[in-house]
C-alpha cells in the first residue's frame, strides 16, 4: 500500500510539472505568433501609408494627409501614427506638420540605416510594438520618386513612419 502511494504521488508530481512546463510553453510560443502577426499588421500600415501619401502627393493633395492618417489609424487599430520627414525632404517642402518631427534616436538610426527597427514594450498587462519603417527613393516605380523630390537622390530616405 504504501508503495502504491509513493507511486501515486511521483506520478502526480510528474503530470503537475509536465502540465506546467506544457502551459509555459503554448503561452512563449503564443506571445512569439502575436507578436509576429503585430509585426505584419504594422508593416502593411505603413505601406498603406506610404502608398497613401504617394497618392495625395501626386494628386496635389497633401493638405489632406492628416484625415487620412486619423482614418488609417482608426481603421488599423493602431495607438499612434507618426511621420517624420527627412532632412532633404523638409529642406525642400519645410518642416510639416507637428506629427512629422522625429522624436527619438530609433529614428535617426533608421535614416542613417535605412532598415526597419522593431522596438518591442513588454508590459504586464499590455505591450506595444513599434515598427518605424523608412521609405527610400526609388526611380523604377510609378510615380518616380526623383520626379518630386528633385534633391534627393536614389536610396535616400525621403519618409519614415511609425505605427505603433
């Protein structure tokens, strides 16, 4: 009797870490797949933006830009988007409005990068992803980028935009 107790319990003790090492598990390997599908939601943000402002830019409409960043947002879900213009940019259009500023050194990495940069905010009870995305001057699309941007030059970062 007493071995089948002993039994008993090493096996309970067993399925209770098993249980946990299994719970443990799902739950990294869950927060990793949303994290991921985060990545991809604000990566498509940020091509719809870029395409967007492409379309205002040249349809003539760039007074226009702000409803249409507060409706992307909107529809995203997203907490902010932020613009930042680059220095040839602003040196040929002007500074911009007050959400087209650049606010921390991610920013200044990615111009000087010219890469994406995710900055992941883990928080109990919520965490924010960031992605700031550059978008670079390009001559083998449709619109031209060189076409409106005359100082810049292909592979220069014109944009960078910020869903978070």
């Amino acid at each position: 009797m007493q071995g089948n107790k002993k039994i008993l319990t090493i096996t309970s003790i067993m399925l209770l870490i098993f249980s946990i090492l299994v719970v443990g598990i799902f739950s990294i390997n869950f927060k990793n797949f949303t994290q991921e599908q985060e990545m991809q939601k604000a990566q498509t943000v940020a091509m719809l933006v870029k395409d967007g402002l492409t379309a205002h830019m040249v349809s003539g409409t760039m007074d226009q830009r702000d409803l249409f960043l507060d409706n992307v947002k909107e529809s995203s879900g997203a907490l902010k988007i932020w613009l930042f213009r680059s220095q040839k940019v602003i040196d040929q259009y002007g500074k911009g409005s007050e959400n087209e500023i650049a606010l921390d050194e991610i920013d200044k990495k990615v111009i000087k990068t010219t890469k994406t940069q995710h900055v992941i905010k883990d928080a109990i009870r919520k965490s924010t992803l960031r992605v700031t995305i550059p978008y670079i001057a390009t001559n083998n699309q449709k619109p031209n980028c060189l076409s409106c941007h005359t100082n810049a030059k292909v592979g220069d970062v014109l944009i960078l935009t910020k869903p978070e």
